[in-house]
C-alpha cells in the first residue's frame, strides 16, 4: 500500500440557500485577524470618537432610528480587528446606517428571531475564525468589544438574511439553460492545475500570536526565493526542507472558496494567512497551467483520518508503521483498531465543499489508497487516508443542484444589494 509522506436555522419553504449573512474576505476568515490586531488595538487604546457628545450621545439619525457614538466606536474597533482598511470610523458609519435600514424592513414584515436562533448565528461567525463563541468574546472583549455590540452585528446581519430570502426567493426562477452555461463554464477549472509552495506557522499556546504577527508579514512575499527562504526558516510542515514546494494540484479537487483564492493569484503571488488545522497556513503560487484534457471533477471524498499520540518519542510513527502494514483497504482500519474512539479513528464521506481546506489541500495530493502526514501537530500524529472519490460529470443530479444553487444565491444576493441601495437613496439621513 503506497503512502505520501509529504504529502439549518430556517425552513426550506422557498430553498435554504445557506448564504452566509455577512461578507467576509478570505483575508478576514483568517484567525489572524483576530489574534494579531488584539495586541495592536490593545496598545493603541480608544479610537478617536470624531464627534461631540459622551457615548451615549446622537451621532446618527436615520429616519426615526438614531445611532449613538458608543455605537459607531465599538464599529469601527470591530472593523479593525478584521483587518478592514481605510476611514474605520466612516465605515464603522456607513455599516450601522445599513444596519437600521435593514431592521426597519424586517420589522415592518413582522420577522424575529428567537433566542436560540441568534446563538447558532453567533457560534457560525465565532467558527469561522476557530473560536467558540465564549473565545471570540474574550478575545474581542481585550479591546473594548462588548458582546452586546456583537450580539447586535449578529442579529442585524441574520434578520437581513432572511429579509432577502422572504423578499426575493419566491421571484426567482433558474432555467435548465442557465445551469448548462454555467456547467460549461464550471467544467473548465477541471483543465487547469496549479503549482504551489506553503508555510504553516505553529499556533500552540502563545506561539499562535508570534504566528499571526509573521503571517501578516510573509503574505507581502512576492517571489518564490523569498518564500522560499521563510519556509526553511519558519514553516513546520514537511515541506519545509524543499522550500516549501508542492506538487501539482488539480483545481478541481478543491473547495471551491480555497479554488477561487488559488486562481486569483498571479505567479508569485501569497495567500492570505489561512487557520488549518496544522497551523496558520499561505500558499504561494508558483505556477498555473492549462491541461488538454479536462478532468473529472471530485464530488464526494470518502477517507480515514488517524490520530495517534506520541509523536515526538516517535511512539506514533511506529504506531502507524504497525497499522499499515495491516491494512489494505479502507474498511481495515475498523479491524486493526477495533473499539478505537471517534477522536483515534474516523472513515467518513464529505462532499468537497463540507471538507476544510486543510483536509481538501492534503487530500487533494493523494491518490486513492494513498495516505498523508501533512496535518500532524505537535506530539499527534495525524494520518489521512484517501479511500475514494466520487467522480461527478456535468450531469449527475449532485452537480446540477449545486451550480442550481450557487446561481441562486448570486441572483438573491444580487437583488438584496440593490434593495438596500434603493432604501439608503431614499432614506433620511442626519449626522451630527
């Protein structure tokens, strides 16, 4: 057997179009931007408030609803902490105005949201940085965030989600031709492949901090002797000793949000940090190239992940060795593990957008029957296994769907926009 070593809170009455309720950047999905600006904003303290009045005093008034000073700094603290560029303050503004346009529709159509509700949409956004929500408060509360001004951003941000949904999803239609047009065009990243080198930066215990720090500054790299360089002298992936380099990579067998990032990236080019499971993760692209033949595209995945402790004694890798030699499929590991715990073993199939991009990068490199050490960290050994993949023509009902449904989610969103530019041009705006 070969092995790599390097290698739903609302109903679908309409669709559940699992939009997310807020933009964010690849930049900003980053746990970087949590960790590294907390220390900043620590030491810059306040943020100018840039009007007159204690916190509580009427910065905004838009139609009936005001908006606060207090309101407008704990914004822009937000703003900042993510990473956003520019006037914080005047974005800070701008957002709440939307904000209050926004509510005033879902109130006039009668939408709340329960308690429990608000809470998934805070743990979703937490997630998305790999905090719990408990983590995310503590940190943002380092820097004068106050967990009511998020549970506001939240809830702002959901209720518009389903403004749009209630609003616009019923007027939609999606043709049969629209998804061949865009399955034409969707079949094409199966025909280019791209060349990469990575950097995982530690993240345990107060090392994630230096990380996010160093992240911030490695993503500025713009040649491949440069990466080059910093992955000897900082990355703990395998790889490190090649300069980081990787092997070619289907465009196809990735995620599509960590596809686009990839392909929007010129020759040289670096990542923004990415949090993976081995680490704070950039790639750089060495290299993109048009193939002939058009690949098949990934589906699903079915693989085994093996954690094992005693890494660092070595224990582990021997561990492994003991358990290789005994398998031959898949389904082996079961018998060579019998009674193993979820957190030792797991055989599972995720379709290839539910895969992280740590696991879709590491299997992305392997051939079924290959396996991949890449995401061990620390004194645990983690082995991916790559049992197989569904293949999917342009056809098949799990393909249509989802080009459906990324078609659909564009429109609603599209709409949306529009909606809310029609509401500010004709709202009454005072700031003081």
């Amino acid at each position: 057997m070969a092995r790599a070593n390097d290698e739903q809170t609302t109903d679908r009455t309409m669709r559940d179009t699992r939009q997310p309720f807020f933009v964010i950047e690849p930049r900003l999905s980053s746990l970087l931007g949590v960790l590294a600006l907390v220390m900043a904003l620590f030491i810059a303290g306040t943020l100018p408030a840039g009007a007159q009045g204690g916190p509580l005093a009427t910065r905004i008034v838009v139609n009936d609803r005001i908006i606060t000073n207090w309101e407008v700094d704990q914004r822009a603290r937000f703003l900042e902490l993510f990473g956003t560029e520019g006037d914080l303050v005047r974005e800070a503004e701008d957002r709440l105005i939307e904000e209050r346009l926004q509510l005033a529709v879902a109130d006039r159509m009668g939408i709340r949201l329960t308690d429990q509700q608000l809470r998934e949409g805070m743990e979703e956004f937490a997630g998305r940085v790999d905090l719990t929500v408990e983590e995310f408060l503590d940190i943002v509360g380092t820097v004068g965030i106050d967990p009511e001004s998020y549970r506001d951003f939240i809830r702002a941000g959901m209720l518009w989600r389903e403004v749009a949904r209630q609003r616009f999803a019923p007027l939609i239609e999606i043709s049969n031709a629209e998804v061949d047009r865009a399955m034409a065009t969707y079949s094409q990243r199966g025909a280019v492949r791209v060349l990469l080198s990575e950097i995982v930066l530690p993240t345990a215990g107060l090392q994630r901090i230096e990380s996010a720090r160093l992240g911030r500054q490695l993503s500025e790299i713009r040649t491949q002797a440069a990466f080059a360089a910093a992955a000897r002298q900082h990355s703990i992936a395998e790889s490190a000793a090649r300069g980081g380099e990787i092997d070619w990579i289907p465009l196809i067998s990735l995620p599509p949000e960590l596809a686009g990032l990839l392909v929007s990236l010129s020759p040289g080019q670096v990542t923004p940090p990415i949090p993976l499971e081995q680490g704070i993760t950039l790639y750089q692209l060495r290299r993109i190239e048009q193939l002939d033949t058009i690949t098949p595209a990934a589906s699903a995945v079915r693989y085994a992940r093996l954690a094992l402790p005693g890494r660092g004694s070595g224990a582990a890798d021997r561990e492994l060795e003991r358990i290789l030699d005994r398998v031959d499929a898949c389904d082996d590991f079961h018998g060579v593990l019998r009674g193993a715990s979820e957190e030792t073993l797991r055989i599972e199939t995720r379709k290839l957008p539910e895969l992280g991009p740590d696991v879709a990068m590491e299997i992305a490199r392997l051939n079924p029957g290959q396996g991949s050490t890449g995401l061990s960290q620390g004194d645990t050994l983690v082995y991916l296994h790559l049992c197989e993949r569904t293949l999917a023509g342009a056809d098949t009902p799990f393909e249509r769907e989802g080009v459906r449904e990324r078609i659909f989610n564009d429109r609603v969103g599209q709409m949306s926009s529009a909606f809310l530019a029609e509401l500010r041009a004709d709202a009454h705006i005072v700031r003081r």
